[in-house]
C-alpha cells in the first residue's frame, strides 16, 4: 500500500494475550467470544503489530510491539510470543535498526512501546539509536506518574532511556509530522494518546492505537476497562467515526490478530467493521 511518498507495511512482532473481560469492558463474554475466542484463563489472542512507514527520506515505525527481554512470570501472564522479534521483521524488509529515522509512539505502555529499547549487559539503551522517538509530552509525564491504576502499564527502562539518550521530540497536541501524516490527540484510554492519520488527500488510513485496538472494537460501547475514562473515549469514537465514513478511511488495527485493517459502516445498530483484510494490499 501506498499513500503519498510512503509505502506502507504492516510489521507482526509476534502475540500476547490479556484478559478478554478487560478487553472488552461491559460487553458480555457470550457477544466478544464469537470473534475472540478465550483461552482457559480468559486471555484472548492480541497481535503485537507495528506499521512501517517508507520514503526516500525517512524509514518511520509507528509503535514498536512488545519487544524481548522479558521476565519468565511476566511472559507467562502475558502469554508472550515474541517471534518475530521487530529486528527479524525489519530485516525481512531490508532495513537494519541503525537504518530507522522515526519512531512514533501512541503511548507508552509496555506492548506499544516494548521494543523501544534493548538490554546490553545491565544496561537499557535506545534500540533504533539514530531515530528521533516522537511522544507527546503530557502521555511522557503521566508515564513517569502514573496511578495506582495504571502503573502497571508503564515500565520504565522501555521508554525513560529515550529522553536520558536526547532522542525525544515531545509534540504538543494535535500536530502535522509532515504533509501526510498527522498526529491526533485523544484522552479516554490514558493521557494523551497520539492516533497517526497517513493521508494523501485521496486515501487515508488512521493507525487507532487503543482506541480501537481491534477490529471488534468498532461497535462503540466496545471499550476496554484498561480505559482511564472510558465514557471519553466513547466520545472521541462519535467524533471521530463520522469522519471516517464520509471519507472512507481505513483503520489499522495493531493488536487484532486475524486483520489488519478494515472500513467502517454505519448501519442501524451503530458502527461495524467492513471490509476487513489480512494484508494491506487487499484493502480497496
């Protein structure tokens, strides 16, 4: 797929699974386990999906899955498949991690931003050392102060080497990287969350971040407990869904296992999923 002067991939850095109650909120098991099947501990499959984006300029990622160099009971919770790892991904599409001029993070716990870093002995250090890492500075000072709630989600040797290396741009709010893609603030799932619109004018596709994690999450009172504020991000979905059907956008999907993106509808029971692919080039 190709939308201004960027081709665009998707990049799979293997599975986790979390619990399909928390990922689905109030929604009953018997209406989300039809298309997430849960696991004997109630963890459903999730993908650890990134998206590359290339031009003659730049070799962008946008998220960097969960990474590696996890804790045996961590992985085991998480039920962690870290294969492929982002650098096996990478090198299948000939670019080495030296190679990587951006990183854009959604936000920053620990399965969009995993690989952000890696382990040399006892160290922690950037794992795309001549990237710039785009992160919007109110998700890194609530990363650095989290709640009781969601200090969970925040590990900190996956993204504090960033800042301490000098490798950080912290963007302000809604923002344009480039005359393509653009930088969408929302606040329901946790603090400033960044959505990145990649549009050409004629073809847009919106990486949803966990705003919608999964293609099941279209449906709009489909939101996770993990949600700070989950009656906002019901209001950042009305806002924003119009939007995408008057235009026909496409939504990218990091953590759905099964597709990649799709479109969305309006029908008389609310917004769906239409159209949904296992590969880009499949969209149309």
């Amino acid at each position: 797929m190709k939308i201004g002067n960027y081709e665009i991939i998707p990049l799979d850095t293997g599975t986790f699974a979390l619990d399909g109650g928390a990922m689905f909120g109030i929604i009953p098991k018997p209406l989300w386990e039809k298309t997430n099947p849960a696991d004997e501990k109630n963890r459903i499959l999730l993908g650890a999906r990134t998206l590359l984006l290339k031009s003659d300029e730049k070799i962008i990622l946008i998220d960097t899955g969960m990474g590696s160099d996890w804790e045996e009971k961590f992985a085991k919770i998480y039920k962690l498949n870290s294969s492929p790892t982002l650098t096996d991904s990478l090198l299948a599409n000939g670019i080495k991690t030296d190679e990587v001029t951006d990183v854009i993070l959604t936000h920053l716990h620990f399965d969009h931003t995993g690989g952000s870093t890696k382990k040399e002995g006892e160290k922690w250090l950037p794992a795309f050392p001549n990237a710039k890492y785009h992160i919007q500075k109110e998700q890194f000072d609530w990363a650095l102060n989290p709640t009781e709630r969601d200090r969970g989600s925040y590990i900190k040797n996956r993204f504090v080497p960033l800042a301490d290396e000098g490798l950080v741009n912290f963007v302000d709010g809604d923002a344009l990287f480039d005359e393509t893609i653009e930088f969408i603030t929302v606040n329901g799932h946790t603090k400033s969350q960044q959505l990145v619109k990649i549009s050409d004018g004629n073809k847009t596709l919106l990486h949803c971040g966990d705003l919608i994690p999964t293609s099941s999450h279209v449906p709009l009172p489909y939101i996770m407990a993990y949600d700070l504020r989950p009656l906002q991000t019901l209001e950042e979905k009305k806002k924003l869904f119009p939007r995408a059907v008057e235009e026909g956008w496409f939504f990218y999907y990091g953590h759905d296992p099964y597709f990649v993106a799709s479109k969305i509808e309006r029908t008389e029971k609310g917004f769906k999923a239409t159209n949904k692919v296992k590969f880009l080039d499949e969209l149309s």
